[in-house]
C-alpha cells in the first residue's frame, strides 16, 4: 500500500503519440525507415511542386521561344529570384525524383520476392536505395551547376 | 479494434482493400517505364540537347500515347499516394475532406493543363 503510494506520488511518465518536436530529434531510425519517410517526403514534395514541373514541361515544348524562357529561367532568373535558386529547386526536384524512383523498385522488388522480404535484405536494399539516389543526385547536381 | 461499420463507419478512409495498392504498383510500373523510355532517349540522341530534339521525343504519336496513359498513372498515383499521407496525420475529418477534395480537383486540374501542353506539340 505505502510503495504505491509513494510511486504514484512521483509523476510517473506518460508515453501516448509521438510529438515530433520533443520525440523525434532522439529516434534513431534505421536505414529502412529513412528510406520509408524520405519516400513519403520526397512524394509530397513533389506533389507541392507539380505547378513547376509541369511549368517546365510546356515552356520546354512547346517553341523554341518558350524553351528560351525556359532555360533563362535556370541562367538569369524569373520573377526577381535568381536562376542558382531555380536550380536548387530542380536539384531538389531531381533528388525526390530519384529517391522516389529507386525505394519504389525496391518497394516492387518486395512485393514480388518472398526472399527480399526479410531482415537482411531490407537493410541492404535500403542503404543501396540511399546509395544510389544520393550518388546519382551529387552527379546530376554537379552537371545542373556546370562543374563538368 | 474500434468499430468501422454503420453509423460509425470512417467515411474518409481508404477502400479497406486490394485495388488502391495494386493501382499504385501498377501506374508505379508504368511511370518507371515511361522514364527509362524518355532517359534512353536523351542519352542515345549525339550531341547538345536543343529545343528540336527534346520537342521531338514527345512528338511522335506512340510517345504522346504513352505520355498521355502516364500523365492519368501520375493522377491515380498522386492521388493514392496524398490521401494515405492525410489519412495518416489530418485526424479531423473535416478537414481531412476538404484537403482531400481540394486535392482531386487540383489534380484534374493539373492532368488537364499538362494534357493540352501535350496535343498542342
């Protein structure tokens, strides 16, 4: 009787949702759930940004006069930003893209593959998935920004 | 597990079954085909990409054919995809609704604009 009421005295700790600004910073997520979240990030991302791309997609086909606009986007600018800030956002667009691209093949992957649906695999298969969209985003971000 | 059916039914959910996941593999697939189909050939075409061969590659009529089944995969997939985030983190419905119908109608919207971009080349 006396040991529960001195527990209960103590404010014991209460765990129900998690809050995503005093929780989350400490989670230590594995490769798999970075692959996990990233996949939905980079998906609204994407989604936030369709009004861009498919902005790209008329002014870049449409004529030649429109594809001038479209390039002088990326080397001047349009709408008093520059066109360094236009590339960042394609950058980020092409990351989303890749990322996107490379955890769905392996989400695919696992709904074919019994074998690719255990332990070993998802953690192999994750960290390639953030290998290689990260390799290929550094290099098409290099050629976006003219380094070779 | 809370009762769902009836009056208590979450009119918002998903369709408790097989055909919002399989339509998302299958326009997945087909997305990822689309943009091998584009990457072969800006990487296989000699020479400084201008507006002339990038045009091109959308101007003959299997690839707009393509382009156009792409541009609705895109939709569906768009669509499935926003509503799981909703589902998993917009909790009052009413809300919930709303962006989920702001979302179909931006999404028609969307497909439209980049059809007309699409049969005017």
């Amino acid at each position: 009787m006396s040991e529960s009421a001195t527990t209960s005295a103590k404010k014991r700790p209460e765990f129900r949702n998690i809050n995503a600004f005093t929780d989350l910073p400490s989670y230590r997520l594995p490769a798999a759930g970075w692959v996990s979240i990233l996949h939905r990030v980079s998906g609204a991302m994407m989604f936030a940004l369709m009004p861009f791309i498919i902005w790209m997609f008329d002014t870049s086909i449409s004529s030649e006069i429109s594809f001038g606009r479209f390039t002088s986007a990326f080397n001047v600018g349009m709408l008093g930003l520059p066109g360094f800030l236009w590339k960042l956002v394609a950058l980020a667009l092409i990351w989303a893209y890749l990322h996107h691209f490379t955890a769905g093949l392996r989400h695919l992957w696992m709904d074919v593959s019994h074998k690719a649906v255990e332990l070993q695999f998802g953690k192999t298969s994750a960290n390639a998935v953030l290998a290689i969209s990260l390799t290929l985003t550094a290099v098409l971000g290099a050629k976006l920004f003219g380094l070779y | 597990m809370s009762v769902n059916y009836g009056s208590k039914r979450i009119v918002v959910g998903a369709h408790y079954g097989l055909r919002d996941w399989l339509s998302q593999r299958v326009t997945a697939a087909l997305m990822a085909l689309f943009t091998i189909a584009v990457l072969a050939q800006v990487l296989l075409s000699k020479g400084p990409i201008g507006y002339d061969k990038w045009a091109g590659i959308f101007a003959s009529q299997p690839m707009k054919m393509l382009t156009f089944v792409v541009i609705l995969c895109l939709l569906w997939h768009v669509w499935v995809g926003m509503r799981d985030i909703y589902m998993d983190y917009i909790k009052p419905v009413a809300l919930r609704l709303s962006l989920q119908v702001f979302t179909i109608v931006w999404l028609v919207a969307c497909a439209g604009w980049a059809i007309q971009v699409l049969w005017r080349l």
